[in-house]
C-alpha cells in the first residue's frame, strides 16, 4: 500500500523530459537524478521527445543541444507552444557564448557546458522548479481573483440567459479558450441540449465539436466528474480548427447534476492543464447554484404572473363582450412591434404588459363595467382611475415591473388629452403609445352589446386620421406598414 504521503509527494513531483541520443549519459543523468524527487521521462531523440511533448505534462525538459536527428532548439521550441509554463534546461559538449546567448533569448532557462558536476545539475533543476512553483502560485492567485470577479458578476444577475452569458464570456476569457458551452439534461427527453455558447467559431466548427465532445460530456454529467481531454494526435502548431484540447465539469446543485460546463480550445496552440480543469470545477460550482436560484425564481416569477393573468382573465369573463381582448392586445402588439423593430428584452416585457394592461379594471364595478350604453360622467370619472389602480396592484412585484408603463399609459394621447396624467408626445413612452394604437383597434373591431364590430379596413382608417392628435405617428406608420403587409389580416379572416 502507498503512503498517503508519498502519494501527494509523486502527484506535485516534477515531470522531467530527458533527452540525449548517447543512452550511457543518459543512465548517467538518471542515477545523478535517483535520489531527488523527479519523474525522469527518457527521450533518445527529437522526435521521440517532441511525440511525448503533447502526451504527458512535462514541467522541464533537460536536452542535449545537439542530436542526432536535429537540436535541442527544435525541442525548446515545441515545449514553449505545447508546456508554456514549462522551463527548458540545454547541455552542450561545445559551448559559446553566442550559443548560450541565443538559446537564452529564444527562451531557454539555462545553458549546462558538459561535462558538469552532480551538484550543478541539482541546483539548476532545484532553482528551475522553484521557477515553476513560484509562477504557478501567482498563475493560482490571478485565477482566483478572476474566479472572484466572475462570482461578483454572476451575482449581478438573476435572469438566465443574462446569467448564462455571464459566465461563458467570462469563461472564454479567462481561460483563453475559443468557445464555452453549457449544456442541459433534459428530463424529458432523456437526453442533453445545448442551452447556450460563447466564443469566436462558426456554426459548422460548433458542430463538430458537439460531435466530438458528446461523449466527453455524457461522461461528466453520467460519472457526474470532470474530464480533460488533449488530443494526442492533434497539430498544436497548426491554426486550423480542430479540438485540440477541452475541459468539462458538470454543474451540480442540491446534490442533482443539472448539465456541465464545457471549455474548449479550437485554435489556441496550448492544452488545457489539470489546474485549468481544478479552477473550472470552482466556477462550475458557483455557476449552478447561480443557475438553480435563477431557475428558482423563474418558477416563482411564472407562478406570480399566472395568478396576475387569472385575476386578467377574471376581469375578461365578467364582460362577454371584452372576452379575449388582452390576448387580441398582445398579438396585435407583438405584430406591430416586430413592424418597429422592438428588441428581444421590449418584447419580452410586451407580454407581460400586454396581458396585464388592464388589470386595474378588477376594481371597476359590474355596474359600470358592463354597462350597455355610453357611461355618464361620473361613471367615466371612476373607469379612469384603473390604470393607476393597476399600477399600485403590481408595483411591488420586481418582475412585474416592465408592465407599468402599459398598465399606466395605454390611455394616454399625443396631443395631451388623455388619462391619468396627460401625457403628450415624447412624455408618453413606447409601451404606452403602441398599446393607444392597438386598444383602438381592438375596441373598433369588436361586437358591443349597442353596436356590431367594424371592420379591420375601417379601424385602420380610424388610426390613420388620429395620427398626431390621439396616437403616435410613428406607431401610426408601422401599423398602417402591417396592415399593408397583411400581417394584422391573421386575427381578421372572418372579416
């Protein structure tokens, strides 16, 4: 049995490459070596130490400068590109200054003249791996501050796809990977889906690596543990794409793997290190707790939104008349938003607003509600007040919020003349002035208990000659561009 000591001294000993095509200085090198806590790797050549570069994690290579298939120079430089953190150390039987000088500049840690004595070689090896602990521990603090900032960031959020690009941008760029996914399980289906992604590839390159990495990944959320993989065939010279190297880690929360996070470099010419996959384990735990409390408070937002829509709908059944008018609003809404190139967050808060403008009509009376006639002046006195009554029944929800100034303006006109706050022009704001527009239509078109509905063509025309006085030109003109589209007509078959 090992000793647990003697485990974590082989775990943190350095991986030394030792090339040299004379094997009887190599068995030299070795026994110098017995003692220290080195894993020596023996190489006899160029090519035999560049084919075990990218297939084990070398932290220093100690080579001969000439050999026979070619110089330790070549060895050097396929070291800096594949182990940038590694320290290369050049024995030579024929030094010169202008060598050692070179062979420093290109990057080599030091230049051994043959023959040296055991004490040399120890303490050049010793003062090597001090090198390469000393810039671990400052690479370790640079990524834990990193790893800070991204938890700070993702704490900023609780909306998902905000959250998720959160951490995959900050991922791609603190681990100088090409793209960063996160994947889902889905239940249902049985199987794993791509939720979102960063990085800088094309669609066809994100392909093939869903291709290549879908075992990667069913492997981390089925062995619910993390994975490095390197390709040990790959060019990590060449610039073209290909999976060179990836991380993965599942994201855990109460105990339930929820998907994984996986980090792949396409193009970066340097493999993934298992510190790189240790820090990925740290971000991928926060980031699904972050994800579990978004995911939370998507269900609770939902919960809070069904109920607001039933009282919506409760308003609706106590007028025939007005049945289904807040989902002809939001339809029509959405039309003619799309018509004025409303963002994807507007629309979004469209509809909620859309379902919930007139929520303020549950505090209106059956008496005037559902009145069969034009209301008298102190009944119209008490219609215009829900808006603000609708206001003050959702404004201290947060994620209700977007739907307030639907709720509140929907009544208001560009020359000033509307309720409850007289509003004009650029005063009044967006939601407001497109759902004027749309109530409009909606009220033209729709049967009364005193008269029938009119047609589509007439509410139009309606519109077209309030513009500038009742509703917003603008809105006005995407309106009139739907209609003449025939996009509005799809509500309207019947007439």
């Amino acid at each position: 049995m090992i000793d647990i000591t003697e485990k974590i001294a082989r775990e943190e000993a350095c991986n030394v490459l030792v090339v040299d095509d004379e094997p009887n200085i190599l068995a030299v090198l070795q026994e110098m070596l017995e003692d220290e806590e080195y894993n020596l790797i023996p190489a006899y050549s160029v090519a035999e130490a560049c084919s075990i570069l990218p297939r084990q994690n070398i932290n220093i290579i100690l080579t001969d400068l000439i050999l026979g298939d070619g110089t330790g120079a070549e060895i050097l430089e396929a070291a800096k590109r594949i182990h940038p953190d590694s320290q290369t150390i050049l024995m030579t039987g024929r030094p010169t200054i202008q060598n050692a000088i070179t062979m420093l500049r290109n990057g080599a840690y030091d230049y051994l003249a043959k023959p040296f004595g055991m004490e040399t070689l120890k303490s050049t090896l010793r003062r090597a791996s001090e090198k390469i602990r000393l810039e671990k521990e400052n690479i370790h603090l640079k990524e834990m501050m990193a790893l800070y900032e991204i938890s700070e960031a993702m704490g900023s959020s609780i909306e998902l796809d905000d959250l998720l690009d959160i951490i995959l941008n900050s991922t791609t760029k603190e681990f100088e990977a090409d793209v960063a996914s996160i994947y889902f399980v889905n239940e249902d289906k049985g199987d794993i889906e791509l939720k979102a992604t960063a990085g800088t590839i094309d669609r066809a390159v994100e392909e093939l690596i869903f291709d290549l990495c879908l075992e990667i990944i069913s492997k981390t959320i089925t062995g619910s543990g993390s994975v490095l993989f390197v390709d040990p065939d790959s060019d990590f010279s060449s610039e073209l794409p290909s999976l060179k190297s990836c991380i993965c880690h599942p994201l855990m929360a109460g105990g339930k793997v929820q998907g994984a996070l996986l980090v792949v470099r396409v193009r970066n010419p340097h493999p993934f290190t298992q510190g790189q996959l240790t820090a990925l384990g740290i971000l991928a735990s926060k980031a699904a707790v972050a994800i579990e409390k978004s995911n939370l408070y998507e269900d609770l937002k939902e919960t809070y939104f069904a109920t607001v829509e039933s009282l919506a709908n409760a308003i609706e059944a106590r007028d025939t008349y007005t049945r289904g008018h807040t989902e002809r609003v939001y339809k029509l809404s959405r039309i003619i938003a799309d018509e004025l190139g409303w963002t994807e967050k507007e629309l979004g808060d469209l509809r909620i607003g859309g379902i919930l403008h007139d929520i303020g009509k549950i505090g209106v009376p059956d008496s005037i509600l559902k009145k069969q006639g034009p209301l008298t002046d102190e009944e119209f006195e008490i219609m215009k007040k829900h808006p603000e009554a609708g206001v003050r029944m959702v404004e201290s929800i947060p994620f209700l919020k977007p739907a307030l100034p639907y709720i509140l303006c929907h009544h208001e006109r560009h020359d000033g003349k509307g309720y409850p706050r007289g509003l004009n022009g650029e005063e009044i704001p967006k939601p407001g002035k497109l759902l004027a527009v749309v109530d409009t239509i909606d009220a033209v078109t729709s049967d009364r208990s005193y008269r029938k509905g009119r047609s589509l063509a007439e509410a139009i025309e309606e519109i077209k000659s309030c513009s500038g006085t009742q509703f917003d030109p603008v809105v006005v003109a995407a309106c009139v561009s739907a209609y003449e589209k025939g996009n509005l007509n799809i509500l309207f078959d019947s007439q």
